[in-house]
C-alpha cells in the first residue's frame, strides 16, 4: 500500500473559496501558471474545475515537485503539465509564456520583501496583456490586521526576520511599479484576501 501524499491542511480548507474567485475572475480556457505550488493540492483541484485551462505548476523543492507529479497522476488529470523548478529571483524564469493568469498563493509573507517585487516584474513579463497576477493570503491593511493574524505575522518575524505579513497598500504599489494595476480584493475565509491585479494592455 502506498504511502499517503504530503498535504497542507490549509490548503484543503481553502482550496475551494480559492477557486470560487477564480471561476469569477479567470477565462475558461487558456494558460495558467501558478508560482510555489507547494504540495499541489491548489493545482489540482482548480485543473480540475477548470478542464479547459493548462495549468503550469512550479516549485523550488524537489520532494514538492515529485509530490505534485503524484498527485497529478492520482487525479488523472491531463491538464496539468510537469512541474517546473522556479525560484521568483530567477533571471529568466525558466517558462514560456505567454500566461493568461498567474497565480501565487501564501507565498509573500514567508519569503523576504524582495520576492514580491520580482514576483510582480516576472507576472508582467509572462502575462499576456489583460492578464491576471493572483495573490492568496493574510495581508496587514493600515498596519494592523485580526489580532490571530497578528499572532502569525509575530511567530513569521520570530522564525525569519525577513517573512511576516505584507501590507496591501505597498504590495500594491510594488504591482503598480511592475505595470500590474485594477486591483480587485476579495475577502476570504479565515481573515484572508483574494487579489486581483490585471497587466496594462
């Protein structure tokens, strides 16, 4: 019998909220790559309520990308392309576009500040014009949030100086800086936020 697969708890608490927005935001049918697929719990599920979309899961850590390759697999999706080894501070991404959304979920606050401006210059290199940068997660808003996500942002800075939660407005800001604009806040379960940013045509 085969070993159960590595998964995230929150990621099955959210999976479906997630693609709810989607279903509202993204097209039926394209391109989709999505930044720190993590487990591959998102990937599939949204493959899977989106048949006509290729999805391009990528993850830096090997074990994570072998994971998604089983899960895939599991699933008996064939939407899903072969995971790609990505890192945001890489020049170039190792991708073709173009993509019609981009997608990054719960990644922001547990990487340095710099990984969301590279996030946002990368996005606008490999979205088509009108495309969509998707983030998921907890933001602070005026520097403040619910006091369970300012227990998370503590326990982040405490683990990793450089992580905590970002506040909206600059990441905003940072999506402006890359031509990324519109942006579009969903409230989510569990005090998160959906957002929505389109690249200028």
């Amino acid at each position: 019998m085969n070993a159960p697969l590595p998964s995230s708890p929150s990621a099955e608490r959210n999976k479906q909220a997630i693609l709810d927005v989607l279903l509202k935001e993204l097209p039926a049918n394209g391109r989709v790559l999505e930044i720190a697929s993590g487990t591959g719990q998102h990937v599939v599920h949204f493959a899977a309520g989106f048949p006509g979309v290729e999805w391009q899961p990528t993850e830096p850590g090997a074990d994570d990308r072998a994971t998604i390759v089983a899960r895939v697999a599991d699933a008996g999706l064939s939407n899903v392309r072969s995971p790609v080894e990505l890192d945001v501070f890489a020049d170039p991404w190792p991708i073709e576009g173009p993509y019609d959304a981009i997608l990054c979920i719960n990644m922001i606050h547990i990487a340095p500040w710099a990984a969301t401006p590279k996030l946002m210059a990368g996005a606008a290199r490999h979205l088509t014009p009108g495309g969509k940068l998707v983030l998921y997660g907890p933001f602070l808003e005026n520097g403040t949030a619910v006091q369970s996500n300012l227990d998370f942002d503590g326990w982040l800075k405490r683990r990793d100086p450089q992580s905590g939660l970002r506040e909206l407005a600059q990441v905003i800001l940072a999506a402006r800086a890359a031509a990324l604009d519109r942006p579009r806040v969903f409230p989510m379960p569990a005090n998160n936020l959906t957002v929505v940013f389109t690249r200028a045509d």
